[in-house]
C-alpha cells in the first residue's frame, strides 16, 4: 500500500525573517559594523598603551670646573616604561646605568652611585586635564559599537519590511495565477460544449468563434499573471539566501490569507508609540551622534582654557646627568590671547547641537505620523476586504444567474462571457485587497520598530 505523501508546510512572514537573521549577506555585511567597532575601540586604547624604551646616550665634552682632565666620555643607557592615562597625565618608571662613571647621582641612586632610579610625569592642570583628544577619540570609540547596532537593526529593519511586502506580492501573483487558469479551465469547457451544440444546429456557428476568442483572451491573461508570478518568486528569493546563493521558493508553499484580521487596542497602539520612540533606529542613530557632538563640544570648550602644565623628569643630557644634576622641575603657564579656533569650534557643535536637539523633535513626530499611517493603511485594507467580499457575492450570483439563462437559450456567449469576467475580476480584488492588508500590518510592525529589537 502505497503511502501518502504529506502536503508542503505553506511559507511565511516568520520563516523568511528567520532566513534573513540566519543567512542574508546584508544583515551579515551589516554584522560586520561590530567588528569594525572593536577596531576603533583598540585603535584608541593604543594611545595608552605602556612602552618600553631602551635608550643610550654618549657625550664628549670637557668639563670646566675641572679641564685638566681633557676630553671626556660618558653616558648612560636608560630602560623604562612609559605610559599616558586617559586624563592627560604621561608618566615613567624605570632604571638608569651609568656608562664611564663615576657619576654625581643626587636623587634615587643605588648601586655604588653608578645606577639611579627613573620617575618622570607630566601633569596638564587646566587645558587637557580629563578632557583631550586622545581621552575624547575614546570616548567616540565607546560609542562605536553602539552606532554599529543600530545600523544593524536600521538593515533589519528595511530587510524585514521589504521581505514582508514581497512575500505577499508573491503570494497575491501565486492567487491570480490560480483564479485565472481556473477562468481558462471553464471557458474551454463553455467552448466545447458551443461547439458541440453547433454541430447538432442548436447554435449560430459564430457563437463557437466567440467562445474560442474567449479561450485565446484568458489563456494570454494567464499567461501575463504568470510571467508576474515568476517575477515575484524570483524578487522574493533574494531575501532566501543559502550557501551564499538565492533560493527560489516553491509555488506548492504559498499560503492562503490568513483569515482573521488582528484588532489592536487603543491603550496598545498608545504604548507603541511611546515604544517607538525609544526602539526606532532612527531615533537612536541621533542620539549617539549627539553624543559625538557634546564629546567635541567638551573638547573646544577645554581648549579655551590657558595651558598649565606641571613635570617632572631626570636629566636627559648625558653632561649634567654626570655634573650631578638628577632631576628637573617645571611649570610652564600659555595664555592664548584671541582663541579664534577654539571660540571657532566651539560655536560649530553648539550649533551642531542645537541641530540635533530639532532633529530629534522632528524623527520623533515622524515616528508617530508612520505608525497612524499604517493604521491608516490597516483600516482602509479592512474596508477594501469587506467592500469586495460583497461585490464577488454580487458577481458570482450573476454569473450563476447568466449561466442558468444561457443553459434556457435566453443569453448568448458574449453575457456570460462579461458576467465571468466580472467575477474574475472580483476575486482578484478581494485578493489584492487581503494582500494589502497584510502588507498594512507589516508596516505596523516596522513603524513601532518591532523588527528593531535583535
């Protein structure tokens, strides 16, 4: 006994979405924005990064205090380890050998007088103090990553939309091809049975060339709706991706409509507004660039202030390290007088500011002019679906009607013809309309940003 084989499990909005997370070079290539995000990240922690330095230093030179002793020739080779914090302070830690002492090592020597310990800093106390561009390219590296999310969930966003429309495009092609090869399928009946009349005399010979013409007129209207059918499969596998290649979906997986139609509360409709305004990627992406902006902001603000600079460091010429002088001290004050930069660029992210706080009022009424849209298109979809339900009834009861009037010999081809095509003509509203529908609904979900949330 020879076992049935199961039907195919009709496709769907989910399962293509599904598809896209799991397979789509877009959304992969979009991916790949997070790992651009760590790049950035440990490009500027390398600003901070310790360095070990090995350095030599060799002089000749004749001392004055004592020229008898001619030329001389002394040094020291330093290693230590150098390093900036993100506040603007650069410190050093490390050893000094002596090359051809003796030496006159004041500060921190140990070894017999030939080795000396190294500490150095330098301290910026106003202008670089906490705010600098090394401690600022970090911070805009931190957000880095979260701008790489939001452009993946922008992608998603537009990826699953444009997946959902033409999931349904394809569905409604699929539908038309199936109402018209059934139109094909009842005027070559109404064809054979003209013709066999007319050989038997019941019928005028040129009601057999109506009923042909009728065949020819919709075999090419469904041929049409099939090159519209292929069309569409061929769109809609280009959000199927496997193996890195297009998957072309199979006609036996086209679903029907579904046949209830979602009713969303108002309170519901009210709270994803308010959610919309928080999810949407739009409203996000302004965010973190006005973060950007205040992080410049903060730095020309800075530079406004005078440079006080405090250090701290061994002497680096090999004679006075010799002569006994082992560290130096410094505190260096720059008062720049007219700040054209500086007032120059702080009034460019102020007004850079400024500009984001109105494009933010502007994405935010535009989220929820987009979500009163689809509900616009959600309900006007319900009307379309109701109006043209009734009209196919109203069709088919004439079509019926004709048909019993032609089988009496009150009616011609031609009438029946009409009354055929106006109820094709029908069914085909009521699919688009349904389509349209859907569609409506996927644009809901964009507009409150449900496809947002990975």
């Amino acid at each position: 006994m020879k076992s049935k084989s199961l039907p195919p499990i009709p496709l769907s909005v989910e399962e293509i979405h599904a598809w896209i997370d799991r397979s789509h070079p877009l959304l992969r290539g979009a991916g790949t924005e997070k790992v651009m995000a760590r790049g950035k990240m440990l490009k500027a922690l390398g600003a901070f990064e310790p360095n070990l330095v090995n350095d030599t230093e060799v002089e000749r030179f004749i001392s004055s205090s004592n020229p008898n002793a001619g030329t001389q020739t002394v040094g020291f080779n330093d290693t230590l380890v150098e390093a900036r914090h993100p506040w603007g302070f650069r410190y050093s830690a490390g050893i000094r050998e002596v090359i051809n002492g003796p030496a006159k090592i004041p500060d921190l020597s140990f070894g017999n007088g030939n080795q000396q310990v190294l500490l150095g800093g330098f301290f910026p106390l106003l202008r670089g103090l906490m705010v600098n561009p090394e401690n600022a390219e970090l911070q805009r590296s931190e957000l880095a990553n979260p701008r790489a999310e939001v452009q993946i969930s922008q992608t998603r966003q537009d990826l699953f939309l444009a997946a959902a429309t033409q999931f349904w495009d394809w569905v409604t092609a699929v539908k038309l091809a199936e109402v018209q090869r059934r139109a094909v399928g009842v005027a070559e009946d109404r064809f054979r049975q003209v013709e066999g009349r007319a050989k038997a005399g019941a019928v005028a010979p040129l009601d057999v060339v109506e009923a042909n013409q009728e065949v020819q007129r919709r075999r090419e209207v469904a041929i049409a709706v099939q090159r519209l059918v292929e069309q569409e499969q061929l769109k809609l596998s280009m959000f199927l991706w496997e193996n890195n290649a297009p998957v072309t979906p199979p006609l036996e997986r086209a679903p029907d409509f579904p046949a209830q139609m979602l009713l969303t509360a108002p309170d519901t409709i009210q709270a994803h507004k308010l959610q919309a305004k928080i999810d949407r990627p739009e409203i996000k992406e302004i965010g973190i660039e006005a973060k950007l902006n205040n992080i410049d902001l903060e730095l020309a603000k800075n530079n406004l202030l005078p440079s006080l600079d405090a250090e701290a460091a061994p002497a680096r010429a090999p004679e006075k390290f010799v002569l006994g002088l082992g560290y130096r001290f410094g505190l260096e004050l720059k008062i720049p007088i007219l700040q054209r930069k500086s007032r120059g660029e702080v009034l460019e992210a102020q007004g850079k500011a400024d500009r984001f706080v109105l494009m933010q009022q502007f994405r935010e009424q535009q989220v929820l002019v987009d979500v009163d849209n689809a509900l616009s298109a959600i309900e006007r979809a319900k009307e379309r679906v109701a109006a043209a339900a009734e009209s196919l009834r109203l069709a088919k009861t004439l079509e019926e009607g004709e048909r019993f009037r032609f089988s009496l010999g009150a009616t011609s081809v031609l009438f029946v013809n009409l009354r055929e095509r106006n109820s094709v003509d029908s069914e085909s509203q009521v699919i688009r309309a349904k389509a349209d529908y859907q569609k409506a609904q996927a644009l809901y979900q964009w507009a409150i940003g449900a496809w947002a949330r990975t």
